[in-house]
C-alpha cells in the first residue's frame, strides 16, 4: 500500500528520533553489544502517538535506519585509525533492527485496540512485545557470534527492565491522553451550555412571537368582519381599504408562522436529553456569574437546592431562571448577593430568587407584570429589549405555574417565586 508524501516525512523523521535517542543506553551483558536504550521508550512512545501510520512498516523504516546509523558512526569512530569493517559492523547491529521490526510487528498485532484498553491492560500486553523482541536480538546475536544464548539472570533483568519501562511510557502517554480528554470534554461542555443558553432565549422569543400571532389572529379576524360589515352597508371605498388591511395582517401572520416554525425546530424539546435541577440551576448561576463580571460587577451567586430529578422541560425553566437571575445582576449596583433556592412546596416546585439590589420601588411593585413595563433605561433613555416580566410570568403560566414577588425582606431585598408543578416537570410525567 502506497504511502503519502506527509506519512513518509512522518516516518523519516520518527526513525531518525529513535535512531538517535538509542545511543543513550547501557550494555548489561555481551559486553558492547547488547544495550538497553532510550531509544525503545522513544520507538514505543511515538507508536502510541502516532498511531495513523502503519507499525509494521514503522518498524523496518526504524529498524533499517538505526541499523544504517550505528553503523554510520562506527565508520567515523574508525575512520581515522583505518579499521573499520562493513561486513563486521552489519554483523554487530543488525540485531537492533531485528527488534525494532518484531517490536513494531508486536505492536501492529494490538493496533485497533490500544485506545480501548486501560493502561494496566496496555502495560502488560507491551511489556510482552517487548521481552519477546528483545529475546529475538539476543537469539540473533547469540546464533551470529556463536554465543551461548542463555546466561544467568538474563531473562529476570530483560523481564525486569521491560516492565518499568514500557509501564513508564504507557503511563506518561496516558497521562497525555487523559488531558486531552478532559481538554475536549471540557470544550464540549462549554459548546453544549453556550447552545442550552441560545436556546433558552430563542423559547423565550418563540413563546413571545406565539402570543403576538394569537393577537394578529384576532385582529385578522375582527378586521374581516369590519370588511364585511362595510360592505353590506355599501361603503365600498372604505371596505376596500379595509381588505388591503386584512391582507397585510394576514401576510404579516404567515411570515410570523414560518419565523415561528423555525424557531420551534431550534428549541424542539421532544428529542431532547433530560437535565436535573441541580444542572439547571447550577447553570443559571454560572452564565449570570459571567454576566455580573461582563458588567464588571462583584456578585457573589448562593444556591441552595431542596428537591432534584430529572426534567425534559430544562429550556423553559432555564428561560425563566435566567431572566429572573438576569434582572437580579442588573439590579445590583455593584457589590451584592443573588440566591438560588429550589424547594417543594405540597405539589409544587419552588423557584426563588432573591438579591440585595437597589429593590422594586413600592409604587411598582403592583405593576412590574404588566405588558411594557419596566424601570431598565439606558444612557439615551431607551428601554431594554428583555422579554419582560409579564413574559415570564406567562411562560410559569403556561405551565398552569404562578410567578409572584413575595413580600420584601430585609432592607432592600428583592423576591420572586415561580412554582411550576412537580407532576408536570418531572421525568416521564
């Protein structure tokens, strides 16, 4: 099988790593010959790394090249007292290419499953490989120099060394494995909070545009029966100005039904995982968190939960959450404490937030959940485009739910309530 011009660059360069990592070794037995090299962690560690590439052929380009390049500097260690012997140097390393091709070979056998074992698992199974391609370059170099092949001790110490260090290289590659897991998982969770929260305010807006259309519905209609009227009175002139009408409304309410229908398939709850309450609110105080601090506020978020199952409706209650713990950071000036609390209450469960803003003026208080309200003014004096209490307290509504605000606490604090009912939240109901 041909192989690309990158995954050859790939292999050169491996091989000539290992190459020269494995002239920091040691020599146990056989004098000069046999060596325990850095360069076997190194081939093992790369093979664990680069696993995309073929072992077995990583093994001869290996093999081949830390043969050429031991034989290259006992050339140039001979060069100047004018002994060197081809035939002998060939004879003296081609053994460690031996090992590298069984090892490489070994290896190859366990490809597809090194990602599914644990390390443990992994260790031993490479520690094996290993003793047999090392017991390979000794049975070589025993039948080349005509050597005795076993000597006393030799498996215990070749046994001995392949353990440490093929469970050494393991471990180090798992470790890096294991961080750049985390590092992914970590990103995902970012991604699928950052989509959970688009997505809660995109119900907030589907549930908003889903009240305007009942409102242009009816307006369709009493303004058809305008037209009707008008015309069997036979104000022609004045009854078709009022079908022009009708017809605007009416392409105005498609346009909303198609705008309407693509937000439902973004927030569509029916294929949807379930979320706990404990990740519910931990996530409404993790986004207002980065919030208050976007507002380079210094907000301390509290959460205190009494009841947790799961819920398939995790998007409407982090739409309400958010936009009541939202209200919350904007009303604190610049030091103060939000409190989450989640709570059962007969067949309800309890939502309430509280903080120590500037609070809701008494004269307000009757009207904070009508239509338009609000006390939120910017520089030029325009109001914030929230979806509003009144919204809010719709969506607890639709729910058959109650939002209110409580009576004030200590001071200057600020409470809302939302009660949903458990049997409608809870999975599977």
């Amino acid at each position: 099988m041909a192989i690309s011009k990158s995954e050859s660059m790939q292999i050169t360069v491996f091989a000539i790593v290992v190459a020269v990592a494995g002239e920091f070794k040691i020599n146990p037995f056989m004098g000069e010959v046999f060596r325990f090299g850095l360069g076997s962690s190194v081939f093992l560690f790369l093979l664990l790394l680069m696993n995309h590439l073929s072992y077995w052929r990583m093994g001869i380009y290996v093999g081949a090249t830390v043969m050429l390049f031991r034989i290259s500097l006992d050339g140039a260690g001979a060069a100047s007292a004018g002994s060197f012997y081809l035939a002998d140097s060939l004879k003296t390393h081609f053994p460690a290419m031996l090992y590298y091709i069984v090892f490489g070979s070994g290896i190859a056998l366990i490809q597809r499953r090194l990602q599914q074992w644990n390390p443990l698992i992994l260790g031993a199974c490479v520690s094996l490989i290993d003793m047999v391609s090392n017991e390979a370059e000794l049975l070589m170099r025993s039948v080349t120099f005509g050597l005795p092949y076993f000597q006393s001790n030799q498996w215990l110490l070749i046994s001995g060394i392949a353990v440490v260090r093929c469970y050494f290289t393991t471990g180090i590659y798992s470790s890096i494995a294991v961080h750049q897991m985390r590092s992914v998982h970590a990103e995902q969770h970012k991604r699928i909070e950052q989509m959970i929260n688009v997505g809660s305010g995109l119900y907030g807006e589907a549930f908003y545009l889903r009240k305007s259309m009942d409102v242009i519905e009816q307006i369709t209609a009493k303004s058809h029966a305008l037209y009707s009227q008008l015309n069997k009175e036979g104000h022609n002139e004045h009854s078709r100005t009022v079908l022009e009408i009708t017809q605007q409304i009416h392409e105005v309410k498609k346009d909303s039904q198609r705008i309407l229908a693509g937000l439902t398939k973004l927030v569509d709850l029916e294929s949807a995982p379930e979320m706990s309450l404990t990740e519910i609110v931990e996530l409404v105080g993790k986004s207002n968190g980065e919030y208050s601090r976007m507002l380079k506020k210094d907000i301390r978020i509290e959460k205190d939960i009494g009841i947790d199952y799961k819920t398939l409706h995790y998007i409407p209650l982090l739409t309400v959450l958010n936009n009541l713990a939202a209200n919350s950071v904007e009303a604190i000036d610049r030091l103060g404490t939000i409190r989450i609390r989640v709570l059962e209450r007969n067949e309800d469960t309890v939502f309430i937030i509280s903080d120590t803003g500037t609070g809701i003026a008494l004269q307000d208080q009757d009207m904070v959940f009508e239509p338009g309200f609000t006390t939120k003014f910017n520089q030029e004096g325009v109001a914030a485009t929230g979806i509003g209490l009144s919204h809010v307290r719709d969506i607890v509504s639709s729910f058959t739910g109650r939002l209110h605000l409580t009576e004030p606490g200590k001071g200057s604090e600020t409470t809302f309530a939302a009660m949903f009912p458990t049997a409608k939240l809870k999975k599977g109901v």
